[in-house]
C-alpha cells in the first residue's frame, strides 16, 4: 500500500505564466480554487474554500500553457504531495507542501459556476480536496485537549519517495506531512508511536498564525477523515491493516489561504526517513 495521491477539482484562482529556470526547465505554477462541505461539530453543513498550489515541470508544464488555460477554466488535477525546502537571503529556513502533478490534468465539461474573492481571485463554487498515503510517523503520537474539551493531535509523518533520475540513477526523497486529527480519531491513533506506518485519507487545509515579530505564517497540513495504522511484514514492510480510526468532523474549519512529472515515481519506501522530521518553524511568509 505506497501511496502518494492527490486529487484536486477547482478552477484556475488566476491565469498561470510560464517560467524557466537558469538550466532550461520549463515550471508552471497554478493555483487550482475550489469549495468543499464539511460537517462541523454544531452537526450544520459549512462550505469552506481551498486554493492549492501546484507545479508541473518540463514539457507537461508546457503543454498545459499549449492548451490556454486561463483564469476561471475548471480542471481537474492528479497529483502528489511534494515537500520542499530553501533558504531566505538572509539565512532563514523555509519550507512548503504542494502538489506536484505527476497525472493528467483534465478541463471540467460544461460552465463551471465561479465565485470570485476579494482579491479577485476566482475559485469553482463547489470541487474536491483529497489526499491518500502512506507513512510512518516520526514522533510518538501526543494528544491534547481544546477549552471546549475536544481531543486533537498531530501526527508528524515521514512519505518517502524512490524514483529513477533523468540519468537513470536511484534517488530518494522524504515527504515531511503534519496530518491533524479531531475528537474519537485523536484519542483512537493516541497509542501509535515513532516508527508506526499509518495509511491517512483526509483534504488539504492550511493554518495561518503569527510569529514573535508579527509576520503573518501559512503551514499546509492535512485533515484526516480516516487513519489506519498498518502492521509491517518481515519481507516487505508492509502489511494487514489494523482497526480504522475514522474522523470525527472537526469542531472548526479553517479557510484555506491562499502538467507530466520531471521523473516518475517508482514508489514510496515507508520505513525510512523517521528520525529526520525538520523542526517545527515559520513555513511560509505571506
């Protein structure tokens, strides 16, 4: 069960411009805007918003720009999550969760329905956020309460990546994935430890926050609708599942703020990685 899947709906928040890179790569970065329904705890359908970066790369990127694509075109984009990490000219650590398309990447049929924001930015009046894999965590699972006595936790999840690079050499890569889990789910995954691999299923949200110095922060993470934990065979480190952990609705939502791949995943290895979880910091400025 390696898996690394996304499955994005929504329309073009804006019209994508290509750019290359000083080696010659083709990137198109594209904001894929929609609206999904949760159920909250007051047990009332809320409609709440996603903008979702994604990047393709090289000739998919492309033939993407090829078909013209603008502001408002309805799409449908498979993925994965990619993690990536750099640093400020002035020496500061900084890091970003998207999705990187390693699928197609399909128009919607007919007039999509667009709600436009305050920033002018369009996004679809309805679509879908999922996201699939599989991990192991990389720190024991640790449990807290809210004031209003609701149990959260946030599992810290290594996905690691096997690919062939475009010289045909093995290449690995981990997935740093922060997944948050609410009420029965929480207390449910509470006794899984460090090294535990954990099939997640849930949508992308993002979490703002301020720093010491009032910068405004943005952290992309997952909202678990359902976590299994697997158990791992001797041979291949996989497994029979163990008793699902399904998620409660969470008590709050939070806005979101706001194609071929470069080499083909040959799959994910979930049993390294574990001990590397980056610190906990600032993502990503506004």
């Amino acid at each position: 069960m390696n898996r690394n899947l996304v499955l994005l709906i929504g329309a073009l928040a804006r019209t994508p411009e290509l750019r290359y890179t000083p080696s010659g790569t083709a990137v198109l970065d594209m904001t894929i805007a929609g609206e999904r329904s949760v159920i909250g705890a007051d047990g009332k359908s809320h409609t709440i918003p996603f903008y979702e970066n994604v990047q393709a790369l090289g000739k998919v990127a492309e033939a993407i720009v090829a078909r013209g694509y603008e502001q408002g075109t309805a799409l449908m984009v498979e993925g994965q999550l990619d993690y990536s990490t750099w640093s400020t000219p002035e020496g500061e650590k900084r890091s970003m969760l998207r999705t990187k398309v390693t699928g197609s990447v399909r128009q919607i049929a007919g007039e999509p329905s667009l709600v436009t924001d305050a920033g002018g930015n369009v996004r679809l009046a309805g679509g879908m956020s999922q996201v699939e894999f599989t991990g192991n965590l990389s720190a024991d699972v640790e449990v807290r309460y809210t004031p209003a006595g609701d149990a959260v936790a946030d599992l810290r999840m290594a996905v690691n990546e096997r690919y062939r690079d475009r010289q045909n050499q093995p290449q690995e890569k981990t997935h740093w994935v922060t997944v948050t889990v609410w009420r029965e789910q929480a207390e449910a995954v509470a006794n899984l430890r460090k090294g535990d691999a954990v099939f997640v299923q849930g949508a992308l949200i993002d979490e703002s926050w301020s720093d010491r110095d009032g910068n405004k922060r943005r952290q992309k993470k997952v909202e678990a609708s359902l976590v299994v934990a697997l158990a791992r065979s001797a041979t291949s480190g996989e497994g029979n599942a163990r008793t699902p952990a399904r998620a409660a609705q969470p008590q709050r939502e939070r806005a979101a703020a706001t194609a071929a791949p470069a080499a083909r995943s040959g799959g994910l290895d979930i049993d390294q990685g574990v001990d590397d979880f980056p610190a906990e910091e600032a993502d990503l400025p506004f």
